[in-house]
C-alpha cells in the first residue's frame, strides 16, 4: 500500500462569515502528481497556505510526511510570486537560499538543479534580466536545494506563453519521475494538469466536490463531438450506440465516442438524419470539471478565498 505524504482532516478555515476552505480532508500518495483544480475563489490558495504553514487553520488538522521523514527541507512550496534576489545570478541566487535553510552548499548539486530546470549554470546575468519563464524556472529550483519529498506549487504557470508551460510541464514530469519528487500543483488550466497529474482534487466554494483518478479521466477520454442535425431525436436514437449523448438545442447534439466520425455520419446518413457541421469539443478533465460543478456534489468531503 502506497505511502500517504499529505493528509487533510476536516481542514476549515474561515474569514468572518466567509469559509473560504470548508472541511476539507484529502490524502495525497507519495509519487503522485496531483492537481488541484477550480475556478478563482475556489480555495485553493488558501488550502496551499494553510499546507505551508502561512495561514492557521480555524479547524481541522494536516500533516505532511511522516514525523521521521520530516525536516525544514522535506517540503518545500511557492505561493502566489516567488522570491527571488534580482540582483544576484542564478547560482548565486541558490547559494543564497542555502544559506537561508541552513544547509551545506553543494555545488555540484547547484549546477544539476539549475540544469534540471533548464538553466545555464555558469550564466552569471543577474536574475533581474531574466525573462518571466527563466525566473519561473530559478523560483522552481530554488526549492529544490534541500532535496525535498514534497513540492507544493500554487499556480505555477502563471503569465508564461505556451511553450513556457510545455517547458514546466516537462520539469513536473522530470522532478517526478528522476526525483521521485511528489507534486502538489494547484491550476485552473486543465489541459495543462491533464497531461501531467495522476490525480485530481476539484474545489468549487471551498470544498472540494470531486477526486478524480488518472484511470477515470482515461475512461472518459473519448472525444466529444457537437453535432448539428436536421431531427434531434432520431440522432439522439442513432448516437446512443456510440456513446453517452446530450441534446443542447432542436437542432444540436453532444455525443462522447471513441468511433470515427466518418462512422457516426455514415450511420446517421442511413437513417435519414442529415448533418449540418460536426466540431470536437473540450477534453475529459474539462468535461468532469464542468459536471462536477454543476452538481456540486462532495464525494471527498471537504465557500471562497483563492
């Protein structure tokens, strides 16, 4: 059975008569990369805070690693803008934190860090002159000085274009599997968490109303198609063997299928039912996101502050 690294019991906190984090009791497995998925406001922030030390719970209690595991390196976190000394190169900058934890300088691990995150360690342009990614990549290795377990990361690819966040996505996966780094990465670009995570917590209103496995998101994987159709039913009649359907208008139609869709067009053509436009919609996390949220159901127990 695999090893619990981050556990919430009924974690509450409250602002006046605001709960921005309401009961919320999740449990994280080491080696996992685990996403933490809602709309602005949904607590997610204020989850991480907590979990890091810079908000105390109002009720409720968590625990990070096991007590002999754990040290002032074992976690490490960054929330909202990173730290960083912009007047320091980036080397320096590492240095710099290690002196702040109190830990023996390694070098050697300096410049694999910094190459780790896809940095030239002998770059010595202080940090000021960094691009937004660059510095995003430096606050990434600061953390990693201490060689911690545990990385919580809020929000991380914040502002970077889309090869930045190809470029991050690729450090996760990398700290993950090299590492054995267990990932904490609160985001509400989930395409991006899709490709990454091997779990996902849903907030909405500061609970969270859905746990979701990297094996349920591949179970609806399928693609989901909208329709356009001349008789609504019929299709509705013909779809159902390819896949679980939704009517949205009189003339339009959800259908989530792994089938072709020169297939889906051919059996409904046989039937009569003429087809107007046929378009590929979202993508299954967006998909159990938007059903979650619109039950708001807790299958995981757990209103807001971001």
């Amino acid at each position: 059975m695999a090893e619990t690294v981050i556990r919430t019991e009924h974690l509450t906190k409250t602002y006046g008569a605001l709960k921005a984090v309401n009961d919320v009791s999740i449990e994280i497995e080491r080696g996992a990369i685990v996403g933490l998925v809602g709309q602005n406001g949904a607590g997610k922030t204020t989850l991480i805070r907590m979990l890091t030390g810079l908000v105390k719970p109002t009720s409720g209690s968590f625990e990070l690693l096991p007590q002999s595991d754990r040290n002032d390196t074992t976690v490490a976190a960054i929330v909202e803008r990173p730290s960083l000394y912009l007047s320091l190169s980036a080397t320096n900058n590492l240095v710099a934190q290690c002196k702040l934890l109190g830990i023996s300088i390694d070098y050697d691990h300096l410049r694999r860090t910094l190459e780790l995150v896809g940095l030239n360690p002998t770059l010595t342009t202080k940090v000021k002159n960094y691009s937004l990614g660059m510095q995003q990549r430096l606050a990434i290795a600061m953390t990693l000085v201490g060689k911690p377990q545990v990385l919580i990361l809020d929000e991380p690819t914040n502002g970077l274009d889309p090869q930045g966040i190809h470029d991050m996505r690729d450090i996760f996966v990398r700290l993950n599997r090299d590492c054995g780094v267990t990932l904490l990465i609160s985001s509400h670009i989930l395409s991006e968490l899709s490709k990454v995570a091997t779990e996902f917590y849903i907030m909405d209103r500061g609970r969270v109303i859905r746990r979701v496995s990297a094996e349920q998101l591949d179970a609806v994987s399928a693609q989901k198609l909208r329709l356009t159709v001349s008789d609504v039913t019929k299709a509705a009649e013909v779809l159902a063997q390819f896949g679980k359907t939704s009517v949205i208008s009189s003339t339009q139609i959800f259908v989530y299928t792994d089938a072709p869709s020169t297939q889906i067009l051919l059996s409904l053509a046989q039937e009569g039912v003429a087809v107007t436009n046929i378009t590929q919609m979202g993508d299954a996390l967006e998909q159990l996101y938007l059903d979650a949220l619109s039950g708001n159901v807790s299958s995981t127990g757990g209103d807001s502050h971001d």
